[in-house]
C-alpha cells in the first residue's frame, strides 16, 4: 500500500538517497550491506525505512535514534537532513538537534554548536510544559559535557523553573507508567543531583524536597547530598540529613494518596524489599562517612521491615525474606559488624530452606553463596551452591534446568571462581536437551554471556549464533522480532553483547528481513549498527 510523504520527508528522502549512492556506489545495495554489514550503510538503510513508514511518534523517536547514531559516528550533514524530517512537535526533534550540537563541540566547531544547542531549545519551545523541561534538562547536560558550562546553567535553571510551575492535571487515558508524577520526580532527582556536585548544598536540597510521588527518590537525593556534606567536613550537617532520608525512606511507604494525572488511582507504596534496600544503601553511605551509630539504627529500622514482607508480581513472599536478609547479612558483614551479620546470615539460611519453589529457592541460594562467600565464609557457600545446583540438576524441565544452572554459574562468575567449565557444559547440555528450538533462545544468550566472562571468546560466539538460530525457528513474525531484540538488547543489568553482535551482524540482519514492519526492522538495524566499528 502506498502511503503519502510530506515534502520535507521526500526531500530528505532524496538527499540521503544521492548521498548513500555517491558515498557507496554500486556497495550501496542492501545485498551487499547485508553481507558485509558496516555501520553507515545499516543506518542509511534504517532511515530509508523509517522514512516509507506512516508519520507517527513511533517514527519521529525512531528518526531521532537514528540521527544520534549519525551524530555519534560523527555524520554531521546527515544529522540536519534526518533531523528535518522530524515533525516540529516531538521531542525527537529537540533530541536530533542536541546530538548535532554535541557532535559540532567534539570536533571543535563551538560557534555552530552554540547555534544549534540554541536552535534545540527553540524547537523545545512548542513541547508541552513537561516534555519541554525534560527536553532542556537534557540539552543543559549536554552543554555542560560540551564544556559550555555558562550556558549549561542558564538551562538547567529553565527547566527546574519550568518543573517547578508545572501543573499535572488529570488526562484521558490515564498513563501510569511512565507517569508524569514519575516524569517530575524524575527531573527534580536529576536537577537536585547536579546541584549538589556543583556545590550548592541549600539549593539541592529545596530542589530533593521537591520530590513528592517517589519518596524513595528523595531518600536516594539526600543520601547523596549528606555524603558529600560530610565529604566536605560537615559531619554535623550531613548527619541530619541522612536521618531526613531515612524518613523519607520510611515515607515511601505511604506515598501520597491522589495523584492529579489519575485521580482514581490508588498507588500503593513501594515494596518492602524496595525499602529495605533504600535503607541499606543510606546505612552504607553513613558507615562511609564514619556515623557507625546511626548506620546501626539504620540497619535495625531495615531488619525490621522483614516481617513485612508478602507475595509480590516476581517473588513470593519466602524467596523475599531470604533474599532482604542476605542483603542485610552482607551490609553488616561490610560495616565490621561481624556478630550481627553472623545471626542474620543464621537467619537468612533459615529462610531459604523454607522458600517452596524451585526456581525461586534456587536463585535464593546463589544469591546467598555470593554474599557468605564474600564475607569470608566459604564452606558454608560451597554448600549453598552445592544446594543450588542440586535442585537445579533434579528438575525435569530442560529449560528450567539450564536455567537453575546458569543462575549458579553466573554467581560463581562474579566471584572468578575458577572450577566452572562443567557447570558450563551442563548448562549447554540442558539447553540443546529442549526439543523446542524457540524456547532455547534467552538460555543460549545467557550462555554466550558466561562464556565471554568466563574469557571463552569463540565458545561466546558460537552460543551467540545459536541463540540467532533459535530466533530464526520463530514462526510467527511478531514473536521473532522480539526475541531478536531480546538477542541484541540484552535485559538491563547484562553484561552488553557487542563484541557478540558485531561477529554475528549479517546472521542477525539475515533475520530482520523477514520482520514484515518497516519501523521495527528499522529499529534492529540502529541496534546492530550500534555494535559495529564507526
């Protein structure tokens, strides 16, 4: 089907067209592209595709991906043209002309950077109020990296203007995530952060108040600012503020009840694991500055928080217990509070010989192996794990069976336990035993990220290119383009796969030509780009 294209879509369209033909000749064809993949052709033909889609703010934040890859690799000229193309209300926009900017300050042309940074923030200008103070915090950050440190901060002081004016009304349809109470907090956690590195301790603080919908955000601001009070030798000072963030702590409980953005939403406060660690984290930071009175009575306020635990969306409430006292044991084993982490480490195996699932008692007890191990207690790790892999080995399930195993490997990993290449062909083994090709992907991912850790390079790859072949078995197109980006992405707290990517690029750009949409094959193109030498 046919779809209109805007003029400046079809001049841009044109532009890129002749440049990507005078650039590359006859290696411009995607055949060839695809065969030996480099960066600026994965990218040119990602923006020929996002450009055939339908305008829409799929397209424009696709647009805007695509110009900060070109402004990284350093395409000024193709920055503008993509950049153009881009509707003048999204934010994408903003974005492609702050990577331009960003770009123009590395290689030293300032004038035309300051230009640009100043054309961003009029272009911010027809945002709504929220999106605009999110748009100007983010070109404030990158003046400061750019070293305009003036003008930095007569933007930063905008958007904290434009936050603090900000009026949420409600809105149809009511957006819980991200929300923009979240969206707020969000920026006065930022804003109070930068503050408080530049030394402006009392406007930090204002700014951290201001945090009203996330109160564990407060206590995360505060904690930062008391340690740098006390770095700075005002130990007084900032002793008073880590009791402030211990309340807010203890606040993030029972968040305020309305929220105007959805006023029949009843949020409910944040988890109790969540505030137990909000809780060590400030302990932590007050055994740094040498408050080990109040890091004890910190401590003691998470221990408590233990029998508060119930059933969540991920873990039930057994699993949480020994994983929170686990967490608990170990902060106290790092502040030299060796006979109460003894009793809660007690208390922790106690707990998770209670924990009735199997893949959670499992997780349970690597988590626990890593944290005695580390606090010196190695026989009673060595059990841990050993408990570990022997319910691990005891399930029938292939896929939850590898899983288990590779839970452990990676534990024994992060600690360069050296005894773990059995472990690993176990955890292959399991893996291959799956008779579903498709159902072996996230676990053969994760085993060409143990064996990259674990320094074995060609093994990596090999696990990586069978993690592709398993996506290639996917029937249905939907379901392999998202198990393509699982491949490629990584989850979040990952080690990251590029090296993986970049020695299996034609393999994974193989499979996104059969995803039949333009902008989703568009968007693993950026990715796998991404990984490629500039």
């Amino acid at each position: 089907m046919h779809r209109a294209i805007g003029s400046v879509t079809l001049a841009v369209l044109t532009l890129m067209w002749c440049s990507i033909g005078m650039a590359q000749g006859a290696a411009s064809s995607p055949s060839s592209c695809h065969s030996a993949p480099t960066r600026a052709c994965l990218l040119d033909e990602a923006l020929m595709l996002a450009l055939s889609a339908a305008p829409s703010t799929n397209r424009a934040f696709l647009l805007g991906s695509i110009a900060e890859a070109q402004a990284t690799a350093g395409n000024l000229q193709k920055v503008l043209q993509i950049a153009e193309a881009i509707p003048s209300d999204q934010a994408s926009r903003v974005s492609a002309f702050r990577a331009l900017a960003s770009a123009q300050a590395r290689v030293g042309l300032m004038t035309e950077a300051r230009e640009t940074f100043s054309q961003a923030r009029q272009l911010a200008g027809s945002l709504d109020d929220l999106s605009r103070a999110e748009a100007l915090k983010s070109i404030a950050q990158a003046q400061a990296d750019a070293g305009m440190t003036v003008e930095a901060t007569d933007m930063f002081e905008a958007a904290l203007g434009l936050a603090k004016a900000l009026e949420i009304s409600a809105r149809l349809p009511c957006i819980v995530f991200p929300s923009a109470e979240f969206r707020r907090d969000g920026l006065f956690k930022t804003l109070a952060e930068r503050e408080a590195r530049a030394g402006v301790i009392s406007d930090s603080l204002q700014t951290a108040r201001l945090i009203k919908y996330q109160p564990h955000l407060r206590a995360g601001v505060l904690r930062m600012i008391a340690e740098l009070q006390a770095q700075g030798g005002q130990k007084a000072e900032a002793g008073l503020i880590f009791k402030e963030a211990v309340e807010a702590a203890h606040e993030s409980q029972t968040p305020p009840e309305f929220w105007p953005s959805c006023p029949g939403l009843r949020p409910r406060g944040a988890s109790p694991e969540l505030y137990a660690e909000t809780l060590l984290d400030i302990a932590k930071a007050q055994a740094r500055t040498s408050l080990m009175e109040d890091a004890a009575v910190t401590l003691e306020a998470a221990l408590q928080i233990v029998p508060m635990i119930r059933d969540g969306a991920l873990w039930s409430a057994d699993a949480s217990t020994a994983r929170v006292l686990t967490q608990i044991a170990e902060v106290q084993n790092e502040m030299g509070f060796g006979p109460q982490s003894a009793v809660t480490f007690e208390r922790a195996v106690q707990a998770a010989s209670e924990v009735r699932e199997a893949r959670l008692h499992i997780m349970v007890l690597a988590l626990l192996g890593r944290a005695q191990y580390k606090a010196g207690r190695v026989s009673e790790a060595m059990r841990s794990f050993d408990g570990a892999l022997a319910l691990a080995r005891g399930l029938d399930n292939y896929l939850e069976r590898a899983n288990g195993l590779l839970t452990v490997l990676d534990a024994e990993l992060d600690l360069g336990l050296a005894e773990t290449d059995r472990l690993m062909l176990d955890a292959i083994e399991a893996t291959r035993s799956n008779p579903d090709q498709s159902k072996r992907v996230l676990s053969l991912v994760r085993i060409a990220s143990a064996r990259e850790r674990a320094g074995q390079r060609q093994g990596a790859v090999d696990s990586y290119r069978e993690a592709l072949e398993a996506v290639d078995t996917i029937p249905n197109w939907t379901a392999r383009a998202n198990s393509l980006f699982l491949v490629i992405r990584q989850f979040p707290g990952r080690s990251p796969v590029t090296r993986l990517l970049a020695e299996s690029a034609p393999q994974a750009i193989q499979i996104t030509e059969s995803i039949d949409n333009a902008l989703r094959r568009a968007e693993a193109l950026v990715v796998i780009a991404g990984a490629l030498p500039n």
